[in-house]
C-alpha cells in the first residue's frame, strides 16, 4: 500500500500543473499528475498550439504548443518519479489517518497532499453525439489537430463552423488527398476572410448537413453518414480521418464534492495558496484571491510557493528550507 501513496497529486496537465509537478520533483517528490484530457497541455495544447503567447518571461515570443512541450521536456528530468494519469476526471477525494484517497472516473489515487491546478474545470472536448463516437476517439477521429502532416495522402472529413475547421480544412487541401467540410448551417462562423478561400478552395462543402451515425471496423472509422438540414437526403462520406470541431467545454461540476471554499469555478485560497482543507492547495485560474490576475505567468509564480507549502504539511519534521536548482541539478 505504501509504494501507491504519493507525496503530491496534482490534478490539472496544463501548463501550470506541469511546471508544480516540476518543481516538485526538484525538490524530491514522488508525483501524480491527473489530467482529465487525453494529452498533457491543456487550453493552450489543445485550442491553440500555433498561437503566439507574449507574457512568459524570458520569451519574447513562444507558441503556446511550443511552450506545453518545452514544460513537457523539462518534467522528463524526473520520469522515474512521476506518474501521469490520463483521461480521468478527479469525482472526490477524502482524508483518513494522513492519505487523501482520490476517485475518479477511472481508479482510486492515494496522495499525502493534493494540488488542484484545473483550470476552470475539466476540459472536454464536444462530440458529435453519435453511437459508437467512442470507439474511433484517438484512433482516426480526432478532437483536435497537431501534426497536419499525419493526414498526408488521406481522405478528410472535417466537422463544424468556426475558424479551427476552417483552418484546418484550409492547411489539409495542400498535403490530404481529399478533404470535406461538414457543417450544419449556409453561414459559417469563422474570419470573413477565411471563409473567402474556403470558398476558393478545392475544399468540398457540404452545407446545411448533420452528422447521422459512424461506420467503422477494428476500432477505425470508415464512412460517416450526413443528412441535409429539413431533408431525407442522406449522404455516406467514406473516410481515412474524421476531424470534429465542434469546440471545448469546461465544468467543475465536481468542485462540490471536494470539500473546500469555492465562488463559482474558482477555489478561494490563503496568500500560501491552502485551500479550506489541510493538505490541498489550488494554483494558477483554479485559485482565486484579492488582486488575482489570471495568466500562465502568474500561476508559474503560484506553484513553487504551494509545492513548499505542501512539503512543509507532509514533511514538518524536515529541514525544508528552500535551495537553489543549481545547487540541486548538477548536469
């Protein structure tokens, strides 16, 4: 039982919580990530990789996927003593004799302290709603998009509206054999001027359609079936991708079972980053205090001071005073 207890849990893979867990290793910590996704990074991994971000010191400028990798790269320092979680969303968590037993979708965690860095909540992207949706997720249907070049030489079905469908439906005409755009109204909602190339594109489109059911074998999709919008017409469109983009919801449905003072999504915490509960703590947008200023930067400043605090709680016999990284890492 003992090996399974970890020192830290941090709920939340963004780039907060990768930099806490980190830290966290550097300072010696057996550590858990839980992240709710099926990839680490968060918003800015998984909406919008290829944007500019300006507020991280020492870059004057970083894509945001640029950025999740760098942080992903720097937490391989200490592989042997983290273990990461994926799609699992944290239902509740409670203390007894010193352990928080953590359940979740999936499985039950054991952890002395907890570090709630989730965001807003859970981060879910919207599906298509349609039976058997879950078989082809993460095989060939795919919520969002990294690598355009792994749809080199494919047959593309894209669905939605707005600018990341067009985007994509855009950058795939040049290296995909075909791509189709599906979406359930005339008018899209994405850049006027995307729109103009889209109409000037090899793109096919298909509107005012819905998606009506999924056809597959061994775990791949094959065909997905459209129906015009106020009509019988039905149309199969055979597949080598499907792509949905129907966008991303957050919810902290489960703050509620999680035993600590909260105001809407956010978790109100002490100038040390505690919660309500001895032994949690909450960083970066999923901590809320007077003066609060939601950016990455500011939550990369948040989470050394609670992983100390953390350490602090579970070790208070220790000598915990603070060392440099360059006294600790001796490459």
């Amino acid at each position: 039982m003992s090996e399974n207890i970890y020192d830290i849990t941090i709920v939340g893979g963004g780039p907060v919580g990768l930099w806490a867990a980190f830290y966290a290793g550097l300072r010696g910590m057996k550590v858990k990530i839980i992240e709710s996704l099926s990839e680490l990074g968060g918003q800015p991994a998984i909406l919008y990789p290829e944007k500019m971000v300006y507020d991280i010191p020492a870059y004057p400028a970083i894509p945001a996927g640029q950025l999740v990798d760098n942080l992903i790269e720097q937490l391989k320092r200490f592989e042997d003593r983290t273990t990461i979680c994926l799609k699992e969303e944290v239902k509740t968590f409670e203390k007894v004799d010193g352990v928080f037993t953590i359940e979740t979708n999936k499985a039950q965690h054991f952890s002395k302290a907890i570090v709630i860095a989730c965001g807003n909540g859970a981060f879910a992207p919207r599906p298509l709603g349609l039976e058997g949706e879950e078989d082809y997720a993460d095989n060939n249907l795919f919520y969002n998009v990294h690598k355009l070049d792994q749809f080199a030489g494919q047959n593309v079905v894209i669905c939605g509206g707005g600018d990341s469908a067009v985007d994509w439906a855009l950058h795939l005409e040049e290296i995909a054999a075909s791509v189709t755009l599906v979406h359930r109204r005339d008018a899209f909602r994405a850049h006027e001027h995307s729109v103009e190339l889209l109409k000037e594109s090899g793109v096919k489109i298909m509107t005012p359609y819905v998606p009506l059911s999924l056809s597959g074998e061994n775990g791949r999709a094959t065909s997905l079936s459209v129906q015009k919008v106020k009509s019988d017409e039905v149309e199969d469109l055979p597949l080598d991708s499907l792509i949905v983009s129907f966008g991303f919801s957050t919810s902290n449905k489960n703050l509620k079972n999680w035993n600590v003072d909260y105001k809407r999504s956010s978790i109100n915490v002490s100038p040390l980053f505690e919660t309500s509960q001895e032994g949690v703590y909450a960083i970066g947008d999923a901590a809320d205090y007077e003066g609060k200023v939601d950016l990455i930067a500011t939550g990369f400043g948040e989470a050394p001071t609670a992983i100390n605090q953390a350490i602090k709680y579970i070790y208070p016999e220790r000598d915990n005073r603070v060392v440099h990284s360059t006294s600790l890492i001796q490459d």
